[in-house]
C-alpha cells in the first residue's frame, strides 16, 4: 500500500506513539483488504461508547492515547442518559465510569454527542460520493444507501483511528466496484410505516454482508429507509442497500437487475409482528433505535396528545434534536413517556432489569434478546403507544 512521506513519518512514531498506534490500524486493515493507498474521509463516528459493552479494558485504551481528532467526529450512543441517568435507574458505579468514558474521547477533541443518527446534527452534513468513517451499523447503512456517502462499517478502534489521522484505507464500499448490487430483492406488497423494519429484519437473515437491490410497489420515505437499513444491519451485516428509482446511486447508475432472486410476501411481513405473540403485556415500551428524527418525535406527540400512558415509555433521540425542539419533548413527556438523549435500549443496562419489552424497530428485535437477554416483540409505533397502556384524557 502506497504512504506518503508524510504517512510514513507517522507510521514511524515522528508524531507520537497514539498517531503511530492508529496509522497501523489503518495500514493492517489496508493490507489485509488490499488498499491500494489512505484516503481523506469528511468526519468520523465512533462505536464503542457504553460502558456496558467496553468496559474497563476499553476505558483504559482509549484513555491512554492522546492528540486530537483531525475531522468532526462524534459518539455512538452511550449507556444512559448523561443528563437524566438516575432515572433511568443506572448504578452510580456504572454511571461513573460511563462518564470517564466521555470524558476520555472528549480530551481528543470529539465531540461528546452520542447518537446513532450523525445525521440529524448540524456539523455532519454528508453528500452523495463523501468518504466518511463510520462505525455504528444503522448510520452506515443510512449513509452509504439514502445519501450515498461512502464508508465500510468500521469497528470502534478503526473509526477512532481515521478520526485522530483523518484518513482511511481505500478499500470495500469506498470503491465503486464494490458497491454494485449481487442480489434482487422483490417486495410483491406495498408496506408502510414499520413495515419496512419487519422487511429488514427478513431480509438481512438471507442477505447476510452482500449488497441487496430491492424493487418495490411503493416509495419509502427517508425515516422508512432508516428503519430498513438498520434491521438489515442487525439481523444481517447489510451496509449498504439500493432500491430502484429511489435511492441516489440506484437512480444515477441504473443498476443492472441480478441474476439471484429474493421474493418477499405479505406474510412474511406479518410473521415478524407474530414474533413472541405470547408475550401479552409488555413491562416497558421503547421507540428509536435507530434515534428519532424530528418527523418521527411530531407523530408521537401527536399520537400521544390528550393521553395518559400507564407503563414505562422511553423514546429515544439525538440530544440536539430534543434540545433543537422542546416543544415536541414536552408534549410527549406531557403523556408519562420519556425523551431520552445518548443511548437506547439496546446499549443501556437499564434495559436488562424488564423482562419483556415492545419494541417498533427490527434492529431491535434483532438485538435485545441477545445482548440484554429481555424477550421482544415487535409492533407499529401505534401499537407501541397502544401497548403502553393509553388512557384518553382528552
């Protein structure tokens, strides 16, 4: 792989061991997927945030190193609420180190916005063709196939690595080779809503890392390609998926249809709502996983508006979206729900003390049960809010 004089300074310590330590991650990776030379990405977002996934051995690396970031980077979500974490019910131990956590990604310079939707953040605008670094699995799905930004899925050390260098390795879905579709996906109903979170979550078990092009009765929205790619992301490993005449390389490049046929039913869809029917009372109700957008906290709002709900209800979202509209927050906590900022069901252990849980995301349902060992079901957000037990105020 070809460095510049520059990069070969680094990759020999002229600049300090962190910088040297991440241009070897790089360079390791470019090797072993045949790179051809380091590329400038445009930000960076970085997993490996929550002290229940990192913990102390990952506290203890990241806070070794030092320097600063040299592109915007920001944060997965972490293991609570920063701000509202002793409602949530976490151990102040855990909130401890969660917050040294913070504090150690911080000192490099990245900003401490914890959310799996970069996105909906002023600072991380990415267009079609940008070459980007980043790790959570929903974000990369959603940058690589609705903006059509370009990036592979990077694990923790990889995306912090490009962040403190402000490059990657030219390989995978930074090629255009590489992001060509291998397999026909026919959606023969048209769906809607979280429909399309149930459609990813079947998908992405056959899927599995290819590249899916789907054809379909009707056009997603972008909140509905949101839910898609991330339950392909969970339930497979899809980082990257077309949907002709719809998404921007599918409308530029006029794909080619694959040979290898996927057909998807109506009742397929439905199992997905089947699955654990025999849970009949969920102990609490979550939505966004991925993080709502705006759009997605106005329909709650107005879903819940004029009604009391009777169970624990977190809707979680990027804290500069609830700060950016504390109107949307306020008619919805009006109900009993809570707004949550900085993490989500999936990576908080608050998770862990519900024995069953509904949730409106295929991501998910794909993940709960084995990561917070909870029983899931899943339902549209107005059965979520149904199952939150609704009493009519109004």
């Amino acid at each position: 792989m070809y460095l510049t004089p520059e990069e070969e300074k680094t990759l020999e310590g002229e600049y300090g061991p962190s910088l040297q330590k991440a241009i070897e991650i790089l360079v390791a990776l470019g090797d072993i997927y045949g790179a051809d030379r380091l590329i400038p990405v445009k930000s960076a977002q970085i997993a490996g945030v929550s002290y229940k996934t990192m913990g102390d051995a990952g506290l203890e690396w990241i806070s070794d190193l030092e320097g600063k970031v040299k592109i915007p980077s920001i944060l997965n979500p972490a293991g609570m609420d920063i701000n509202k974490w002793e409602e949530m019910g976490i151990d102040p131990a855990f909130a401890k180190k969660q917050q040294e956590i913070i504090e150690a990604y911080a000192k490099l310079g990245i900003q401490t916005k914890c959310t799996c939707t970069p996105y909906y953040l002023e600072g991380f605008d990415v267009k079609l063709d940008d070459h980007i670094a980043w790790s959570e699995s929903s974000a990369v799905s959603y940058a690589n196939s609705v903006i059509g930004a370009r990036t592979n899925r990077e694990g923790g050390p990889s995306a912090l690595s490009a962040a403190l260098v402000g490059k990657t390795a030219n390989y995978g879905y930074h090629l255009d080779e590489m992001r060509e579709p291998v397999v026909t996906v026919e959606v023969d109903c048209e769906l809607s809503g979280s429909d399309y979170g149930a459609l990813g979550y079947v998908v992405g078990k056959t899927v599995g890392s290819r590249v899916p092009i789907f054809y379909m009765k009707n056009e997603p929205s972008r909140n509905e390609m949101k839910s898609l790619g991330a339950a392909l992301a969970a339930s497979g490993a899809v980082a990257l998926y077309h949907i002709e005449g719809v998404t921007p390389e599918a409308v530029r490049n006029r794909f080619a249809k694959p040979d290898e046929r996927i057909p998807v039913e109506r009742a397929q869809i439905d199992e997905v709502y089947e699955t654990n029917k025999d849970i009949l009372s969920s102990e609490i109700i979550t939505v966004g996983c991925p993080h709502c957008s705006p759009e997605e906290l106005e329909e709650i709002a107005e879903l819940v508006a004029g009604k009391k709900l009777q169970k624990e209800m977190w809707v979680c979202t990027a804290r500069e979206v609830a700060e950016r509209y504390p109107d949307l927050v306020e008619r919805i906590e009006k109900s009993g729900a809570k707004v949550v900022c900085d993490t989500c069901m999936v990576v908080s252990p608050a998770t862990n003390k519900y024995s069953s849980i509904t949730v409106n995301s295929g991501k998910a349902l794909a993940y709960v049960p084995s990561m917070c060992k909870v029983a899931a079901k899943y339902a549209s957000i107005e059965d979520c809010i149904k199952e939150a037990g609704v009493i009519d105020e109004s």
